[in-house]
C-alpha cells in the first residue's frame, strides 16, 4: 500500500503489513480484509472496559451536537468543572486540583513544571528531578529526559536535560533504591517521578507495594515533590483505581490519561495539592502556572471521560478487573510451565513473560518475528524485546483469552 502516513514507533523500510481497521468492539479490532483481531494490549494500554463502549460513545456524540472547541484560558464549561469535581471526589481529598491536558507526555511535561514553578515561587528555586530506572514518562523532550536512555531516544540526547537516576527496586535490591534515594534528596532535588507499581514500557518490571511507600515517605521527609505517573497504571489496570492505593501512598502530583476516556479520545490531567497551587496564587501575574496547549480540557474528551467516571460509580468495575485477574493468573500458569517461558509475573489486569533465551534488547530479532507469529494468529500483542505482556480491555472474554494464550505459547 502506497500511503503518506508515518507510523510511529515503526520501521517502514521493513515492509511489514499495516492492516487497515474499520470497526472496534469490545475486545476486538475488526479490518477491512475480513479479520477479527484481539486487541490484547488495549491498543497501548487506553482501552479500559472495552472498544466503542457504548455510554462513552453516546457521550461523545451527545456533546458534539452541543459543543466543538473553546479557549480554557479565563473561560470554562460545564463538561470541564462536573469531571474535575468527579475526579478530585474520586482520589485522596488533597490533590484538590486538576490540570487539563491533552496526552500523557504532556501531563508529565505539565507535572515537571508545576514542581519548578512551586519552588521558585517559594522562593527556593530548585531544577533537580530524580527518576526510577528504566522508568518510561513519554516522548516529549522532557518527558524523554526523565525516562531512561536508550536506542528510542539517543539521537535526541542532546536536548535532553540531566536527571539523578535512582536504581530499580530490584528484588533483594530494595534496600540500595531507599538508600539511593535518600542520598539524592538530601542534595535538595525538586521531584522525584515514579511510576507506581509497575514500569509499563521498561519491560513490565513489578516492584512491592512497600517500597513504593517507603519512596514516598523519604520524599515526605526531605521535602521533595512526589510525582506519579499513573498514566497507564490508574482506570484499574493494577486492581485498584489508583496503583499508590495499593501502598497506600498520596502523591504531591499525579498524571492521568490514558484510561480517562476509558480510552476513547485523548484527554490527560495532571492533579495537585492546595500547596502546589497555592504557590501559585497571587495578584502577581508573573507566578502564574505558565502552561496551555490549544485542545485544554476539550468538552467532547470531557463529556467522554463524564461518561467514563459514571461507569466508575454505576458499575461494578474492580470486580470485572479482580475476574479477570483471575482469568489471566490461570492460562499465567498453565503457560509458564512451558520450557521457552520465564520470568512470569502479574500485577491487577498485566501479566507478562520472558520468552525464549531471555535478555533480549529492544531491537532484538525476537520482537518482529514474535509479532509475525501474533499477527498470524488475529491477536495484537506487541512485545517490548522479548518480554511478552497481556494488558487487554476488561471486558475480554474466555476464549479470546484463550486464544491470546495458545498465541504465546506456540510462539515461533
Ligand atoms: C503512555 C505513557 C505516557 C505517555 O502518554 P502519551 O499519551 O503516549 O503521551 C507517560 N507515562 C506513562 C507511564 C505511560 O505509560
């Protein structure tokens, strides 16, 4: 196919096909040749409860027919002020404020500035942002610069801005990222970013509950800034509607996207404490919180993440996602006991495994013949080298699982 479009994230001199998708429902994509695809990987981790769910749907026309576009700066709407009143009701009551952007880069781009801005209206500027290895905050420059390093980013090293990097908690390691971690914040740094829980796009590296508390509590205790990047593990996907609820952690500064529509159009918000905006209230027009972008809280993406929250409450979603948890723990097994797999793990919807030698690199020659095997198969899954992970939309059923499962396991 003759087309324009540039692909992110692919090689096109490879000559791999690009299906053409037509129709999406629940846990499939549907292609214009005819093929029912399993969407195992919720089309990279946004789709929650399903593909065109039909109440985030409804909303969306629904709000089309009333509103496109306005300016957010000094104007608002009622989509914009029912979901920031709906979210803040929903998290822990101290992130009392919510920013609207548009992708989870930019929430993080967003959190970034807010923690600087904090600082210098204090009057203590601070530039120092301290990450977790291997962590992943998206592709903008400075969400770049706060992830790791690596062949996806090394022509754009230069731009990218120096950041203390604590060592993954590594099981029997945990120990040496508190103590890295602690040593870092004593040399006043602004923020520490993690993603909680889980490291999605450094390969799906779990680590406990505990040390995720133990990091916020040394942040607490220096007076560093706790951001976290709940952009792909919130909406459920670890069990619970937030990851830090597991440890039972409050950050400073949390990032939404992804699932916020439940996955329907792009919306992000980036939450914060009363100190965070208070730092910025002033009839000082100079420590105002100096971001837009043009699509700011957009009523339609708004409406769709209203409809969203309202699945939250009227539904019994945790239960759907501890079901499928469970689903997924079973063909776990089953399919771990097979020689080429290693390395098993879950965590709420995730599950992911090493498959065959193991310490495969990114660009590893096991990636695109995995993903031939797949795509043979009608099931997208996606691996990050040769981990291969299972983050599909919670409504998926048994024998898709199924067939997601004997994907992997005749692999070749
Ligand atoms: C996907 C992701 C991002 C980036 O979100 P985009 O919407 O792709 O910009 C940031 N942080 C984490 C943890 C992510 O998984």
């Amino acid at each position: 196919m003759n087309s324009p479009v540039w692909h992110p994230f692919t090689q096109h001199g490879l000559g791999e096909p690009i299906p053409l998708v037509t129709r999406t429902e629940g846990a499939a994509l549907h292609t214009r040749d005819g093929r029912r695809v399993i969407d195992a990987i919720s089309s990279w981790w946004v789709t929650t409860h399903g593909h065109s769910h039909p109440r985030i749907m409804a909303a969306i026309a629904d709000e089309a027919g009333r509103m496109d576009q306005i300016i957010f700066a000094g104007w608002t709407h009622e989509p914009a002020e029912t979901l920031a009143r709906g979210l803040v009701a929903m998290v822990p009551s101290t992130l009392a404020h919510v920013f609207f952007s548009d992708s989870g880069s930019t929430s993080v781009e967003v959190a970034l500035k807010m923690a600087l801005g904090f600082w210098l209206n204090r009057g203590e500027p601070r530039g120092r942002i301290l990450v977790l290895e291997h962590s992943y905050h998206g592709d903008t420059i400075g969400a770049m610069s706060v992830g790791a390093r690596g062949v996806f980013n090394r022509a754009y090293a230069p731009l990218l801005f120096d950041v203390g990097t604590v060592p993954f908690p590594a099981a029997g390691g945990e120990q040496a990222t508190l103590d890295a971690l602690e040593a870092a914040c004593r040399e006043a740094p602004a923020a520490f970013i993690v993603e909680p829980l889980v490291l999605g796009a450094g390969g799906m590296l779990i680590y406990p509950a505990w040390v995720l508390a133990e990091m916020r509590a040394i942040c607490a205790r220096h007076g560093v800034l706790f951001i976290a990047d709940e952009v792909m593990t919130a909406w459920g996907r670890t069990g619970t509607l937030l990851a830090c609820e597991q440890a039972g952690v409050v950050p400073d500064i949390l990032c939404l996207s992804k699932g916020l529509t439940g996955g329907a159009i792009p919306l992000a918000v980036t939450m914060a404490t009363s100190e965070i905006f208070d730092a910025h209230l002033s009839p000082d027009r100079a420590r105002m919180f100096f971001h837009s972008s043009s699509y700011t809280a957009n009523p339609i993406a708004c409406a769709a993440a209203n409809a969203n929250l309202a699945i939250w409450r009227d539904e019994p979603v945790l239960e759907r996602v501890a079901d499928l948890a469970r689903r997924q723990a079973e063909r776990l097994d089953r399919l771990a006991r097979q020689p080429n797999i290693h390395h098993p793990r879950a965590i709420g919807t995730i599950i992911a495994v090493e498959v065959g030698g193991g310490g495969g690199s990114y660009l590893s020659d096991m990636g695109p013949r995995l993903l031939a095997s797949f795509r043979r198969r009608d099931v997208l899954l996606r691996p990050l080298g040769n981990t291969v992970y299972v983050m599909p939309p919670y409504c998926i059923d048994d024998s898709d699982l199924d067939q997601v499962y004997a994907a992997i396991a005749e692999a070749d």
